[in-house]
C-alpha cells in the first residue's frame, strides 16, 4: 500500500507540474518581458513673443466749438447760484511801528490784537489785523462808527480815534485814546507796511 500512496503522489506532482507548464528535469524557461515602450521627449517651445505695437496718436486737435443748447419746459426753473467768500485769516503784527512797541499780543477770531506803548508819546494803543476782512468790518467791530476818510484810511472820532485801511488782501485798524486822526491814519499804513 504505499506503493500506491507513493505512486499516487509522485503522479499527482507530475500533474501538477505539467499543468504548469515544466517538465520534471527541465530548466523552466523565462519568458521575455516586453520592454517598456520607448516614448520621444519633447521639450516644449517657448515661442511667446513680446508685441509692442502701441503708437501715440499726436494728430488729436481740441475741438474748439463746444455749443450749449438749452431747453426750458413750462413749470421748470434753474438757477445757479455760485458764492465764493473769503475766509478771515490772522496775518503776524508787527513787533514796532514808529515809536510803537508791541507789549502784548492775542489771537481772536482769526483777527490778530497787539497792545502797543510809545515811551516817546508816553501812549499806547490797541492794533488789530486780520486776512479776508474789510477795513469796514474791523473799525465796526471795535465800535467804530460813521467812519470818515483821513490820510487815507477811514477814521472814526466819536469816543476814542479808531481809523482802519485794508491793502492787498489785509486789513488794519489802530485805536488811540490820546493820538489825533491824522496820526493814527498814517500808522495804520505804517502797519501794513511793517
């Protein structure tokens, strides 16, 4: 009997090996392996080019004949209103005038104020300058009042001499208790050129 159980495994090997394709004995042979396709590299082309055609157009003439053309319908009314105000700025007094040296100075409402003392006059009197206002507009707001013309500038001699002269876009007005019209007028020029 184990004859038979041998011959059955050694007949069971055979079938088994031939199913695989090898003979007992033999060397198996290798079957080739395909060889990867070959693929060609390309590299890529670079063909970007730069294009610079833009040109300036010199030949452009301004069109001189601009035409406004109105149409009015009943019940429509336009109205442009522009106002342009200068607004009031406070301008540097000056440290001396004349005899005149400044002894105090203040800023109010954009109007520059210096008190200002003469040891020669044994005096003072009060300056005030500002940027946008009228001489009108300064000699009333320090109660000046029915101002006249003297050397000038308006003066005003009811209570204290109050004269005041704008030039160039400044305005000065001078107040003295003591000094006459005709001074306070030239030293309201005085300030303005100082």
């Amino acid at each position: 009997m184990p004859r038979i159980a041998a011959g059955l495994a050694g007949l069971a090997l055979l079938t088994t090996l031939a199913a695989c394709g090898t003979t007992p004995g033999a060397t198996p042979t290798q079957t080739p392996t395909e060889a990867p396709p070959t693929v060609a590299a390309t590299t890529p082309a670079a063909t970007a080019t730069a294009e610079s055609t833009a040109t300036a157009d010199e030949s452009a003439t301004p069109d001189a004949t601009a035409t406004a053309n109105t149409t009015a319908t009943a019940g429509t009314t336009a109205t442009a209103t522009a106002s342009a105000t200068a607004t009031a700025q406070a301008v540097a007094l000056p440290a001396r005038v004349e005899t005149f040296t400044r002894v105090e100075q203040r800023s109010e409402n954009d109007t520059q104020i210096g008190s200002y003392y003469s040891d020669t006059l044994k005096t003072v009197l009060e300056a005030r300058m500002a940027r946008g206002k009228s001489a009108n507009e300064l000699i009333t707001s320090v109660g000046g009042t029915s101002p006249t013309s003297v050397n000038g500038a308006m003066c005003s001699t009811a209570g204290d001499t109050i004269c005041a002269r704008e030039s160039n876009g400044v305005a000065v007005v001078v107040a003295s208790k003591e000094l006459p019209a005709g001074m306070v007028a030239d030293l309201t020029d005085k300030f303005l050129a100082g």
